[in-house]
C-alpha cells in the first residue's frame, strides 16, 4: 500500500462525528486542569526510558537458554564467566559479546530418574548454583537434574574439566533453594545450601582443602532453622555467613530474623563431642529498622555487598511476605559484628524456658593457633559443651546508622553493589539496588539529611510492559561497569555517562558522583577526564528533581476508513486514518507534538503532466533542424480510476534556422505525388524533385508510377422510354405504335463517360375507335423489370480510433497503437474505400530505465596479516556490475571475506608452566601454559601450550566418584592377560588372607575366655571390643546410607566399594579408614542396642 501524506486536504468522513475528532486531535495547544497542575510542580526522583538507556547498554542472549543467575567476573583475563540453565559461557568485559559456550546439561538418565520422583521438566534441568573464580580455575555446580554435581574447569577453556565432584553439600538439589559458597585463599570451600533431596537439611559445610571437613549440627533447628543463605565471606580468621531464618527465640509466633554467622577457618571439630562437627559457630541477629517509638522492622535480608576498604557490609532487607511490601538498605562495620560477638549469648536451658542472656565464657574470640601435633588438646569436655549450646549471641548486630540509608514502601528490592566514587570534596558510596520489577535505582549512601533516601536516577532496563526480578549484579569498579544477570540474558550498563548531559544546568542538576562540569572544557566529564581541578565543578547539595514537562507523541494509528477529497474541480474516493496527540499528552509545558494527524491513502487521482524537459541537442550541426524535448504523465501518475493526462507527451521545433550550412549541388527531396490520372482502373501519377543550386544532378526531375489499379465499379444507366410513334396504320384504322429507350454498361471511373449501347424498342396495337387499350404483349415483364431498385453506391469510413495498447517497453521510449476499421461504413456497391492510415503510433515510456546493482568480480587473496600466531587473508569485491541506479537494490551480500592463515603459533609472550597435573591411568602427567601476549607479532607465542611426560613414579591413580556426566570413561587400559594375571594373584592373595584371618580368630578366642561377656536383649547382637567408643551418647539410632565420620554425604568411595550393612544398627556406622584417633579401653564400655 502507498500512502501519501497530504499537508493540504479537504476531508468529507462519513460521520460528522469522526470529522469532530480530527479536529479535536489537530489542537496543539493542551489546557491544564488543577489537578494536573498539582501533578506539575510535585517532586520526583529523575527516571531513565528504555530507549534513552539503550545505546549505553550491551546485551547477551543465548538460544534457548534461561537463568543467567551466576555471574563471575575475571578481570585478569577481561572475561566475564556466566552460568545458566545447562551452559557455562565466556563473554568479554568489554561489551559482554560471546568468547566460548559450553553446554553442561543433564544426561536422559539422570532427566529420567528426577522425573519418575515427581519433579517436573522445567526442574529437571542443570542449573547452575555455584560459579567461583579462583587462580587459573573456576570451580562451579549445578543442580543436575536434583543428583548435584560439581567440576574444576580451567578458566580460559570451561569446556576442560580438571576434576568432578560429587556436588551433595555443596550445591543445593533445587534450584528455587538459595545457597551460597566462597573458597578461601588455601582452597577451601566453605558452602552453605541444604544436602538432602528433601531440602530439610540445611548445613554450613567445610571441604576441600588439607583440613577435616566440618558442618553444623544435623537436624538441631537451633542451630539453623530453615535457613534461606544469602552470601559469604573469607575475612581475616573467621568466614562469615549471611542469611535469614525462621527466628527460634521468638515466642510469640512465627517470624523471620536476619542472621550473620562465623565459624573459624581453623576449626578442625569437637573431640568427643562435636565431633566433626563446628566448634566456634556463632550467629547474631542483625537489625535494620525505622527508628521510632514502635520501630519499624525489616526482617528478611534479601541480599549483601562487602566493601573490603571500609569494612563495611551494605544489605538489603525487605519486610515479611505476609506484610505489607517496604525496603531499606542498612551498612554494618565489621567491628558492630565483632562486637556483638564478644558479647553475651542468649541460652534456652530447655524447650519450656525462656531464652536468657548468658556470660560469654571467651570473650574477645579470635580462634587462637591450634598445634599440628595436637590440633585438639585444649578443647575440653566444658568447652565443647559450651560450644555445642552457647551459639546464638544476646546482642544484636547495629548498622552505622540509626536509620536506614534509603527506605522505599511499596516495593521489594533485590539485589544491591556499592561503588566508591572520588567527588570534588569527599568520597561517596554509590549504591545500585535492583527491584523486583527489573529497575535499578542509583542512590548515595550518605549521613547527609538533605541527601538521606533519594535517588539519583532510575535505569528502566526491560522495554515497556515487561518485569522481572533481577537475578543477579555484579559490579566492575576498575572499569565503572555494572553486569546485570537476568532471565533471559546479561547486560552491561556504563555507570557513568556524564556526556548525555548537554548543559552546565543539566549536569550539575543530575547531583551525579561521577560527573562535574569543566568549565575550560565547556562539557560534562568525569574528574578523570577533568582539564583542571579548580575549574571543575559539582553540586550534590540536595537531591535531584525529575524534570516533569513531557513533549507530546503522536499515539497509534486508528484504523482506515473511507473518505472523499477535493483536489482542484475533482473528487474522489481515499482511505483516510488518524492519530492523537496522547501517547503522551503534552504535560507541564511540554511540546505539542510534530507531524501528520491524518493519513490518506489510495485516493483516485487524475494524472498530471510533468514539467516540460530541457530541448534535446539539435538534429543538425548546420541548416535548418530540428529539437525534441518530453514529458510524462507522472506528476502524479493516475491511480485508482484517475483520468489520464490530456496533450502531447512530445514537441518539436525547428533549430539553427539562421545556420545555412554551404550549398551542395543536390536533388531536393521529391515532392508529393500528384493525383492519380484516374480513379480506378489503372492510371499513372507523378512527382518531381528539383536540382538545388545548379541543374547538374544526374538523374530525372520527374518519376511516374502506376495508380489506383483496383477495377473501377460497373456503370449502368438506362434512358427514359420515347413517346409513342405510329409506325402503321391499317385500313380499318387501327394503329401499330412504337417507343424507345437505351441501355449504357461499362466500368468506367467517370460515369459521365458513358455511350449509348443497346436499344430496346416496345411495339403496340391500338382499334380504331378507342373502345379498348392498346395491347402489349410484353408490358407486364417490361414494368418488372424497369421496376427494379438500382443498388446505391455506398463509400467506405473510418471507425472511431481504438484504446492506446500498452507500451512496448516499460522504459527507455517505447510505443503503443491504437487501430480503426473502415467500416462506419464499408464501401458497397463499388463505392471507395477509405482513405488514410489503418493505425497510429505514440511515443511511450521515456524515463530511463532503473538498475538493480550487481557484483564485481572478487579480487585476489591477499598477503597474509601475520607471519605466525594465526593471521588472515582478505579479498573484496564491489558493487559496481553494474552500479546501482538512484533508489534501485544494492548489492546483498558481503564485500569482504576474510580466512585464516598461518596458525602455528609464535615464539615468546609465554606465561609461566603450570604445576604439572596428577598422574592419569596411562602414567602420563601434563602442564600448560598460555599466550599473554593479546595480539602477538611473529616472534612470539611460538611452541605448544601443553608439555606431557612419563610419570617418575608409579602413583595410585586417583578414583573419583562415578557421575552421570562423566561419559569419557577409558575401558581400554588392560589387555585380556592382565585381566588373567590380576585373578589368579588375587586368588591366591585372598586365600593366604584367609588362613591368616583364620589363625588369629582361633587365638582371640581363646583369650577372651576369661573376659566379662555383655549379653544382648536379642538374638541379633554386636560383640565391642575394647578399643572401641560410645559415639551413640551423641547421635540418634536410625537407618542410614552409607555415611563418612561427619554424617554429611555418602562417601565418594562407597561408589566404588560398597558396605555390607546388616539388620541391626547399634549407632551411625563410620568407616574404619575415617578413625583418627585411639582411644584407651578402659574408656570405652560395650553398648549394645537393637535395632527398633
């Protein structure tokens, strides 16, 4: 459909109505209410549109991936390493465009078997929980289908697995359960998440590492009480622990706390009791609230930020579900947190007391040096008995400020980073917090009252009409980036953009940090960016005012209708739509808005010529020629039933009249026939021509040729008849009369012409007396014959001129025909033919015609770019074959294509060797090294970036646990002989183990003869010997899988070589290689208990 916007039109709509509102939506000029007027002069906090946020932003998608919820920043290496739903990727800090994506999803048996439990497909996925940057390698876990697994991964090939894991207690089974991990300096992973499938287990789980694995009570709500986790942190001695949990001392309903937790780095768990198990774990409540005389509390710590050089620690809280929705953002000091644990706990002696404060047996806690040789000797029986119940501090954690840094009702946050921003005067912490809706909301964290719960801006970052909550920040503060993980993707914001304000005004009214106006310069910049210090100036005195005035925008479209327009002394039939100045409406002075109201479409236009073009070149260097000039019924063509134009599309004229050119003796041109000698029947005619300036030309002046050689028509004429004459009489009186006439018969041209030819002659008899007629004989056939009609002569006309035919081409002059017949009417009885030409011929179609552009050939490959370390050849092509004509199609394509060439890498640019790797099952170990140089030159990188050797010595080849991802399983290590050898020496091996067995059985026996045999209630019992210990003082009877020491997860080794279990369960069974201690024997009395 072509529409044409018409600037000066006369519309007849259908309805007086529909002609009322194009009216009413042609006014520029709004008119205010009161209320509106109130709404102009409030106070708002200054918003960023989508479209105006934009050009800043970059953005990553990924097909058919969701849940960028974990994000890892590695500046070293300018990367930025994502996890989401079933893929790692590798995107670069610069504009978070894609360097490496490596699928890490679930196999079908592990989809299958999460399925057949009730889980459904969405959570049947590997999501990713756990993603840690740490030295070369990124440790990371998912969730797999509810069987959690994790992997060591090198951090510039994710697709490289270093080790797996089992990821039980160290990833969640749900991806909806929040956890969180951290990996100290030594590699150690601490890792809060729930370790069952059920969810019910929540723990703080130490491994890894050269110390004991360590987790928090098991099943003791004290403890932890469905915990949501929140973050962590390695801080000097202790790891901290962020979270919010179902308050246990409350006792008057139920409420959620925020909680912060430490434990020491070189806990090494209880002896006795707490075996295994935390000794120094400690939680105190932390407080951000409203202050006033009932204060406003907001429980649920959402989210935290740790700014290292201040010691301090931003959060997030927002009230209960079940409340009504606020939040705030509250900062604690580390040495608040210290001191809260330093103070006195809060103790329940039993489940019907009160919680009450009690004494802190170790004030000033800073978890000592513990000895190698006895890393548990000073921890008594009363020590571990104080930490086992003494853990919930009385205290509670204050924030830097009475009241909260920003408060906001009616909204939830969700996440926050802090960044610290050098301004004119001071340093200011500026904080981005995400909302639930997907917003982000730029404020200061400052003590100034005038500054206190504003915002600077807000960064509307989904288009309009979606939300969602943000999943994760991550803030880059070398580079002022700010990394926003969401849903369906990753995008980077700039968080400074001081050149998007255009005025001195509107960069000191934005109260941005980042941003002050240098007045050498005569432009916003950065203070980095600053010509001179004294010259650049801020002003964040107050809090920034959004400015309300809004411009006018046209809204959609409303649909076509019919209409009439009038143009000139013509009407016609268009399709006419309109649209309103309300999308928005002009609001506080704003703008009206700019452009057409109503559109007209497919109107009936009459076709107009367009002007005359310039006269064509002469047709004639000298003499007398001739000039051309043309135009075209295109301004405007005719359309939709349009009439089409009147007049001649082409005119000449005469040129160079005052030019003669020399006289040469020549013919003149002949000159028209003259008229034929006669009509029809063959005659002759002539012309003549003439010798101009001379009577020498060869040749004759006269030349005849025959004419009209058609047969002339057939004249007939017939005389009137002669009186009657008496030719004789008889005796008695009677007469015999006669009469005469002619008969002429010729084809002649001239029918005056005509002689006289046959006679024909009447005879009659006549009485006497008169008494009858006179009789003739041949009258009656006479009259019959002269009464015929002779046939008129009839000449042919010419019909009425036919429709022009169409142009035999579409450009580049053309012609077209139009036809008439002689037949109005055709020439009858001998009558002439028409004279004149049958059809005529017009011009057509003079405009040139278009060209659609074409590709040149390709040029040559050219010179390699680089000599090594992988560099590329380049060739071109242009569009020129040919070029393309004014608004015709351009060449599709592309015009340059690009392939690589000399890959072998180049010498030097190096890092240094890695250590080399453990030996694999083939006894050959491996080390690597990268290229640090960006873009190396010819001499640098050169070698391989993988060395491998024999082993020097034979190694155990180390058993990891079996998992559903591992699918590189290598069954090709043992021939069939070895398989034979390896049996019979077992066999004999065994056999020899046997009898030795045997023996010392037969001399145990005989000893303890004399010993005090503990009889059991049942058949079903266990013997004790002495050197073992009563571990069910502190655990529970129950059924069990196969657990290690710290009854945390299934022992990796149990896939391998499973445990016998038995009917009876005296306590949790632990395997014999855990033991780490030897107990004496008197110590340890037999106990026996059945299995219930």
């Amino acid at each position: 459909m072509v529409v044409s916007r018409l600037k000066a039109i006369s519309l007849s709509l259908p309805s007086l109505f529909l002609l009322a509102f194009h009216l009413s939506a042609s006014q520029n000029v709004p008119e205010y209410s009161e209320a509106e007027h109130q709404q102009c002069v409030r106070k708002e906090h200054p918003t960023i549109a989508f479209e105006d946020l934009k050009p800043w932003m970059s953005n990553f998608t990924y097909p058919g991936v969701h849940d960028f919820s974990q994000l890892a920043l590695d500046a070293n290496r300018n990367q930025l390493i994502v996890g989401a739903r079933n893929y790692l990727f590798r995107l670069s800090l610069h504009n978070v465009s894609l360097i490496q994506a490596t699928a890490w999803g679930s196999d079908e048996d592990t989809r299958r078997s999460c399925q057949s439990k009730g889980k459904t497909e969405e959570e049947c996925q590997n999501y990713v929980r756990v993603l840690i940057v740490y030295g070369k390698k990124v440790f990371t876990c998912g969730t797999n289908a509810f069987s959690p697994v994790c992997s060591s991964r090198q951090v510039g090939n994710l697709s490289k697995i270093i080790d797996r894991i089992n990821g039980v207690a160290r990833c969640p089974y749900d991806p909806r359960h929040n956890s969180t991990a951290v990996i100290t300096s030594r590699g150690e992973l601490y890792a809060a998440t729930v370790i069952d499938f059920s969810g019910r287990d929540p723990a703080i789980y130490r491994s890894l590492g050269n110390v004991p694995p360590l987790r928090t009570a098991q099943y003791n709500s004290k403890w932890l009480n469905e915990p949501n986790f929140i973050a962590a942190y390695d801080i000097g001695l202790f790891t901290y622990f962020f979270f919010r949990e179902n308050a246990v001392e409350h006792d008057c309903g139920k409420t959620v706390y925020s909680r912060v937790a430490r434990v020491c780095k070189n806990d090494i768990g209880g002896r006795f009791l707490l075996e295994d198990t935390w000794t120094t774990f400690m939680k105190a409540r932390l407080n951000c609230s409203r202050a006033g005389e009932i204060p406003f509390y907001y429980n649920e710590l959402q989210s935290t930020f740790y700014l290292p050089e201040q010691d301090l620690i931003y959060g997030v809280f927002t009230t209960n579900v079940n409340s009504i929705a606020a939040s705030a953002v509250c900062a604690f000091n580390l040495s608040a947190i210290t001191q809260a644990f330093n103070g006195p706990f809060r103790y329940q002696e039993n489940p019907r007391s009160a919680w009450l404060p009690t004494l802190n047996p170790i004030p000033n806690f800073q978890c000592g040096t513990l000895s190698d040789d006895s890393p548990n000797e000073n921890l008594t029986e009363r020590v571990l008995q104080d930490a086992q119940r003494l853990f919930l501090m009385n205290d509670v954690v204050q924030p830097v400020t009475v009241d909260p840094y920003v408060t906001q009702d009616s909204i939830r946050f969700s996440k926050l980073v802090v960044d610290i921003v050098q301004g004119k005067d001071t340093l200011y912490h500026v904080m981005y917090i995400g909302t639930e809706y997907g917003t982000i909301l730029k404020a200061l964290s400052t003590t100034n009252r005038s500054l206190r719960s504003c915002y600077l801006e807000e960064m509307q970052i989904l288009p309009d009409g979606q939300r969602e909550a943000i999943k994760s920040l991550q803030i880059l503060h070398s580079n002022r980036s700010l990394f926003v993980g969401l849903n369906n993707g990753v995008l980077k914001i700039p968080l400074e953009r001081c050149s998007m304000y255009r005025t001195e005004g509107e960069c000191l009214g934005a109260r941005d940090p980042y941003c002050g106006w240098d007045n050498k310069q005569k432009r916003c910049t950065t203070i980095e960016d600053s010509s001179n210090m004294s010259l650049w100036t801020q002003n964040i005195t107050e809090c920034p005012v959004k400015n309300l005035t809004t411009n006018g925008r046209l809204g959609p479209w409303s649909p076509w209708q019919l209409c009439e327009h009038s143009d000139g002394d013509s009407t016609g039939s268009c399709m006419c739509r309109s649209r309103s100045c309300d999308s928005p409406r002009p609001r506080c002075g704003g703008r009206g808005c700019e452009g057409a109201r109503i559109e007209v479409a497919n109107c009936s236009r009459n076709g107009a010529w367009t002007p005359w073009s310039s006269w064509a070149p002469c047709s004639t260097s000298c003499g007398i020629g001739f000039q051309v000039r043309q135009r075209s019924c295109s301004n405007p063509a005719p359309r939709y039933g349009g009439r089409v134009c009147v007049g001649q599309s082409r005119e000449e004229r005469f040129c160079n009249e005052n030019s003669p050119c020399p006289l040469p003796i020549f013919w003149s041109s002949w000159g028209p026939w003259n008229k034929c000698s006669v009509n029809c029947g063959g005659g002759i005619h002539s012309r003549q021509r003439s010798c101009e300036n001379g009577n020498t030309c060869p040749g004759c002046a006269v030349e005849y040729k025959t004419c009209n050689p058609e047969s002339c028509p057939e004249v007939r004429r017939n005389t009137p008849w002669t009186p009657w004459m008496p030719v004789n009489i008889t005796q008695n009186g009677a007469r015999q009369e006669q009469r005469f006439r002619y008969t002429c018969r010729a084809q002649l041209s001239d029918p005056h012409e005509l002689q006289f030819g046959r006679k024909k002659t009447e005879s009659r008899f006549c009485p006497n007396d008169g008494s009858a007629v006179c009789d003739t004989d041949s009258l009656v056939d006479d009259l019959l014959k002269t009464g015929k009609t002779s046939a008129r002569i009839i000449n042919g006309g010419w019909s009425f001129w036919g429709a022009w035919s169409s142009c035999s081409r579409d450009c580049e002059l053309g012609f077209r025909i139009r036809k008439r017949t002689c037949t109005n009417p055709e020439p009858k009885n001998g009558g002439l033919p028409c004279v004149g030409s049958a059809m005529e011929y017009q011009d057509c179609n003079p405009h040139p015609c278009p060209v659609k552009g074409s590709w040149s050939c390709w040029t040559p490959w050219s010179h390699c770019s680089a000599t090594c370390g992988g560099g590329h050849y380049q060739r071109t092509r242009t569009c020129t074959n040919p070029a393309p004509s004014s608004g015709e199609d351009i060449c599709i394509g592309l015009h340059t294509e690009e392939a690589l060439c000399n890959t072998h890498p180049c010498e030097g640019g190096w890092s240094e060797w890695s250590e080399w790797s453990l030996c694999n099952e083939e006894g050959i170990q491996y080390r690597s090294r990268y290229c640090e140089v960006h873009s190396p030159d010819s001499s640098q990188c050169v070698g391989n970036s993988t060395q491998y050797q024999d082993c020097l010595y034979n190694e155990i080849p180390v058993i990891l646990p079996a998992s559903s991802i591992d699918e590189s399983t290598n069954c090709g290590g043992f021939s069939l002989i070895h398989l034979i050898a390896t049996g019979i020496s077992c066999f004999f091996g065994s056999s020899l183990l046997t009898f030795v067995i045997y023996v010392y059985c037969q001399r145990c026996q005989r000893q303890s003869q004399e010993s005090t045999v503990i009889h059991p209630t049942t058949p079903n019992h266990l013997h004790y010997k002495g050197n073992t210990t009563p571990k069910n003082e502190k655990y529970t009877p129950m059924e069990f899988k196969t657990l290690n020491k710290n009854n945390l997860i299934p022992d990796d080794r149990t896939n391998f070589y499973p445990l016998q279990q038995t009917n009876v369960y005296t306590t949790t069974y632990y395997p014999s290689t855990l033991n780490k201690y030897d107990y004496r024997p008197e110590a340890s009395p037999g106990r026996t208990f059945t299995n219930s």
